[in-house]
C-alpha cells in the first residue's frame, strides 16, 4: 500500500532516473531496477522508484532493458525523507492509497504491470467506479488560462507554456515536456526518454521507449478502452458492462482478471487467473474499509469524517495511527504524528506542503531545507550534525550531490532529458 501527496502534484506517472538515499550520509552505485510484484507497496509517494520501491536506497539506473514504465512519477522530495517504510498514507494530506498489480505481461524480457490505484482523498470516478483508476487512466485537457492539466490515477498536473517555444513545462522538479505536434496530438517525453502520445481529444493512445518497443491503445465509440497492444503484435483486452465499468481483462496467453461490483457500482471483488478472489468493503462515502486479499487475510482501516486515514490495521492486529493538523488548533497546525505498527511515534513538521523535519522515535532528527517555490531538496541536516547538499538546473534536474565527506557526485543529461552518466570525485 502506499500512498500519493500534494492534493494539486499528486504523485504519478513513473519513476525518476535518480532516486537518491536519505537514511544513509552516502548513495550506492546505479542498480538495474527489478521487475515489480503483486505485492510491492511502495510507500509516501503515489509512485515509487521501480528500482527501489521504498525510494531511499539510491539511483535507479536507466537500461537498455528496463522494466517499462509503471506510469507515475514522485513528488522529487519524497524519497529523500526518512519515514517508515509501506505506511499506506501520505503524512500532508492524510491520502490513503492502495496499488495493486493485477496483470504482468512479459515483453521480450521487458515487464509491464496493469495496475489498479485507489486514493481515499480522489473524487474521480475511472472504469472501476468511484475511487479506483487504472494504469491506462490518463488524459489531457486544456484549461481556460491556458494551460494543460494531465490528469493520472494520483490527480493532477499543470503544464504552462514556455514564451519561446511550443513546448509546455511542468513544475520545476518534474522534468517533464509537453508538446503539440503538427497533427493535433500532444507528445509527453519523460526523462528516460520514454514518450506518451495524447490524441486531439486528451486521450492516451500510445506509449514508446527510446529502444522503440511500444504500446498502443485502442478505444471503442464510447472512448472505452478496449486494445492495449504491445511488442510481438500482442494484445490486452478490455470487456465492459453496459453502464461502462471494467468486467474483465485478458492478456494472449488466455489469463484473465475479472471485476465485480456491487448496487452502488463499487469495485467488491477481484478474480485473479488462478481463480483466487480479492474483496472490498466501503462505508457509506466509498472510503474502503477493507481488504481480504488472495490468502484470506484482511486488513481494515478506519477514517476522519474527511475521508483522511486514522488507522489501518494488519491480518495480524498490528496498528498504525495518525494524528492530523487541525484548524481548531486542538493540535498542532504544522505537525503530523505517525504510530507505526510496533507503537513507535514518528513527529514529522511541516509548512506550505513541505515536509521541514522529522523527528524519528529515537528522538533524531532530520532537517529540511528546499529551493524557493519548489519541491527540491537543496540540503539535508541529520541528527550527528552532517548534512547533504542538492543542485539542480533550470528544469529541475538533479545536477550534483555534496555528500557528508565533501564529495560530489555530478548528473549529466542528454539534451531531450534523458540522465546520461554520473561521475564522483572523493
């Protein structure tokens, strides 16, 4: 389970080319990232480093044979803070979010995992009825100022243009472009490289790597997404009921996912292709209350009358409890505490959506310090007095680390984004 973060930049779309640790004073060398599992349950970030789910061990490498995308990228200061690892809740905003992978397809050694994402704070309705979106779930629409939002399972993006160009940029710290093509379609590139084509009407309709593997989506007159065909001419297939909601996938190789829903059109049930069976309960607001996952085990969380998360508990009795800022000044407006499972209190201190302390239950602490108007970490104090330095460029690329013993680890990128090499001096 994990979890997304600002209600505006909810997290999404896949990960960075760096991910950079924070719990240790030095990064180990790039890895090549892992394929992901049904049970990864990333934590803090609506999407987490597919090299490094819990986003604190180091810099995920970009390989020639990568797991493609799992469409999402982080807030860039989310994985730089030390907090307990697989909570289900994003410690602002008090989301709760649960990511499942229901299908991997395998691609000429490249996996894929269709996924389904639920956020307790979202108000969008996707194909798996109130709450739940899926992975394809993206789309583009142009605002009245001007700008591009790109809406994903997290929420949403604002793109604004650029005086020069036609291209459109995204916050600083997200180093994301958009730009309309000659024909009307919108093209997303990623700092990998990796493009994400938009038709005139928003909706995605194919995704391509830079080693020119790619998927293409295909909808029905309905805009219902039916196709989703990738390397080898290979084919994802999408059923529907007549009110438009998921019923079934299937994949070429003859597994399906089937989808159950009850009066209220809410996702209750999940048949996996071994014939084992997931399960969901909801209050009367649709904020789940329950998950008896393919072993029989169950897990329950408990809501404020805001739809923030208070507890989760595990099959095992386990519990996690939070204590929000509220506006009656019972609490304190800038600080969030966190009961992790063996009863250990997390204080974590915030202002402007920004995460500026964390007081971890040995009583250390870990100081914030980030670049004006952004998300970007630019130093990291830490309880034995050392701290870490970060500089970026103008689009918020990572560009060097200064670590506790002075040295400095530089980024560079190719010109479309894309991270080329690293290099360390000690």
């Amino acid at each position: 389970m994990n979890s997304n973060g600002h209600p505006l930049l909810l997290l999404f779309f896949w990960a960075l080319p760096f991910f950079l640790c924070a719990q240790t004073h030095d990064c180990p060398p790039f890895q090549t990232p892992p394929s992901p599992t049904e049970s990864e349950r990333p934590s803090r970030i609506f999407a987490p480093s597919l090299s490094d789910p819990t986003g604190v061990h180091g810099p995920a490498s970009v390989a020639a044979r990568a797991p493609y995308p799992d469409l999402q990228i982080p807030r860039p200061d989310y994985p730089l803070i030390p907090l307990p690892e697989n909570d289900p809740v994003d410690y602002l905003t008090g989301n709760f979010q649960e990511s499942e992978a229901d299908l991997q397809l395998q691609t000429l050694g490249r996996p894929f995992s269709f996924r389904r994402y639920y956020n307790s704070l979202s108000h969008a309705e996707g194909a798996f009825g109130p709450k739940w979106m899926h992975s394809f779930e993206q789309h583009l629409s142009e605002q009245p100022d001007g700008t591009i939002a790109l809406e994903t399972p997290g929420g949403e993006l604002l793109f604004t243009r650029q005086e020069k160009d036609s291209a459109l940029m995204a916050p600083i710290g997200y180093p994301l472009q958009l730009q309309r093509l000659p024909n009307g379609n919108y093209e997303l590139l990623k700092p990998q490289g990796d493009r994400l084509t938009f038709n005139a009407r928003g909706r995605l309709i194919a995704i391509g790597s830079p080693d020119g593997y790619s998927f293409q989506l295909l909808y029905s007159g309905e805009d219902r997404l039916v196709q989703v065909v990738y390397p080898m001419e290979r084919i994802l297939r999408f059923r529907y009921d007549t009110i438009g909601l998921l019923t079934q996938i299937e994949d070429p190789i003859g597994r399906t996912v089937r989808y159950h829903y009850d009066s209220q059109h809410r996702l209750v049930r999940v048949v996996n292709p071994q014939g084992q069976s997931k399960t969901y309960t909801y209050d009367r607001d649709h904020l789940l209350t329950s998950i008896t996952d393919y072993n029989g085990e169950t897990y329950r969380y408990e809501y404020k009358w805001d739809g923030r998360l208070l507890r989760s508990t595990d099959p095992l009795g386990h519990t996690e409890r939070f204590r929000y800022p509220n506006v009656l000044g019972l609490f304190p407006i800038n600080k969030t505490v966190f009961y992790d499972k063996n009863g250990k209190r997390w204080d974590i201190f915030h202002k402007d959506q920004l995460v500026r302390k964390v007081k971890n239950p040995l009583g250390e602490e870990t100081r914030y310090e980030y670049a004006k108007g952004t998300h970007l970490i630019e130093q990291v104090y830490f309880a034995d007095k050392s701290h870490k330095k970060y500089a970026y460029d103008k689009a918020g690329r990572l560009t060097a680390v200064t670590d506790a013993l002075g040295a400095v680890t530089r980024y560079r990128y190719y010109g479309e984004g894309r991270q080329l090499s690293s290099v360390t001096n000690r």
